[in-house]
C-alpha cells in the first residue's frame, strides 16, 4: 500500500541554523505531496503542497521538491526560528477512481520533533 | 481557526461507555476526514465521507462507527471504550473527495479513557 517515511526524529537545533527533514514515499501512482505542521497543543495545518514531479512548494521559508527519481519531498529551511519549533508531517494523496467519482485519503509518515534553542 | 470546528475540545471517560465527537466542515466544504493519533501508532486515518456517504475507510474498529449529516456536519461515535482508545481524534474537511488540495484540519478532540 501507500506509505510515507520520515527521518527518525527528535531533530534539535540551534536558531538560524539549517534545517532539513526527510520524507520518502511509496505509490502505486502519481500522489501530490503535502507538509503538515502541529504546533504544540493544536491541530495540524498545511505547511507546502507540491502536486506533480518537480514542483516545488514553499511557504514562511519552508520548501520542498517533488523529486519522482527518488521518490522524495524532503523539507528544508535555511535559517530556522524558536517559534518553528513543532512536529511535521509529511503526507501524500493519492486518487483513487471508482464508479465515476474519485476519492483519495491523506497517508502521514510518522511525523519529526523539532526543536530550535535560542 | 481554520473554518473545521470540533467539539468538545476534552473528554474524560470511564471503560466500557461510550461518547459522540462531533466536527463541522469549513464552510463549502463536502468531504470530511476522520484521523486519530496516538502517542505509538501516530496519525491513522479512520474514515472518509464525502456529502453524506461513506467514501473510504480506514484502521476504523468496529466499536467505533461515524456518519455524516445533511448540513454536512459529522459524528465519530466510540461505543465499549478501552484505556488505548485514548488518543486525540482530528477531523479534516476538503472541497472535494480529496486530492491536490489536502486537507483542513480542526483543532481536535482530546480523550481520555480512565
């Protein structure tokens, strides 16, 4: 089935620091890629999204490359802030069609700790 | 706020009785998602629906079962609670049956089986 891995985390780092994140995935088709952000005590919010090969999504600095060779969507940031500290996740959709409609669910990998130290 | 509203936000219960989460799709919004993450399983998907039907489902125990309303809110219902069923449960919502757009999430509902 579809997947989603991340690095293992917890991920610590000083501020301004460089960040990068992992994720690769596994599809039997061509799924759009998301990063997913939880900051403590709320609810997941979409950080980038990226729906075909080579597109890249950014936002607040973030950003990341659908990378179909390497079946990839790794998240980075050149200088990162105390306040990015939080868990991310990466996801994909994938569609599915069945009886003239489609539908798709959103597959997380397991998610990454980071935290920043002023 | 995101436009997804969850409630309540916590919910403290004993073994074996059972509870209603409730969730109200951003506004124009069709489908709506079911997740539950865990400390050890992480975010599983539990069901889709999408304008009324049962679109896709997912790690969803048979104790637990949900619907989805005419005004396009949602219910999660969890029967015959056990202590791991405490998790936070999210629900999603999406213009469509969902693609590239991904998903908006509420804030969650805590529970707490004691």
């Amino acid at each position: 089935g579809d997947s989603v891995t991340q690095m293992e985390g917890p991920v610590t780092l000083s501020e301004e620091a460089f960040l990068t994140i992992n994720c690769t995935y596994t599809a039997t088709g061509y799924p759009s890629l998301f990063w997913y952000v939880q900051y403590p005590g709320e609810g997941l919010q979409l950080l980038l999204k990226a729906t075909k090969a080579d597109d890249k999504g950014s936002n607040k600095g973030f950003e990341a490359t659908y990378r179909k060779e390497t079946t990839s969507f790794h998240l980075e940031k050149g200088s990162v802030q105390v306040s990015d500290s939080a868990v991310y996740f990466c996801a994909l959709i994938l569609a599915v069609y069945a009886g003239g409609t489609s539908y798709g669910k959103l597959t997380f990998g397991q998610g990454t700790i980071l935290t920043v130290h002023p | 706020d995101s436009g997804v509203t969850q409630t309540p936000k916590h919910l403290i219960t004993a073994t074996g009785q059972r509870v209603t989460l409730r969730c109200s799709p951003r506004s124009g919004d069709l489908s709506v998602y079911w997740y539950q993450q865990s400390l050890d399983q992480g975010l599983q998907f539990l069901i889709q629906y999408y304008n009324g039907e049962e679109r896709a489902k997912g790690n969803i125990l048979e104790r637990f079962s949900a619907q989805q309303f005419p005004d396009l809110h949602s219910e999660l219902n969890l029967s015959s609670l056990e202590l791991g069923d405490s998790a936070l449960y999210f629900c999603a919502s999406s213009v469509g049956p969902g693609q590239g757009n991904g998903y908006t999430f509420g804030s969650g509902t805590r529970l707490t089986v004691v």
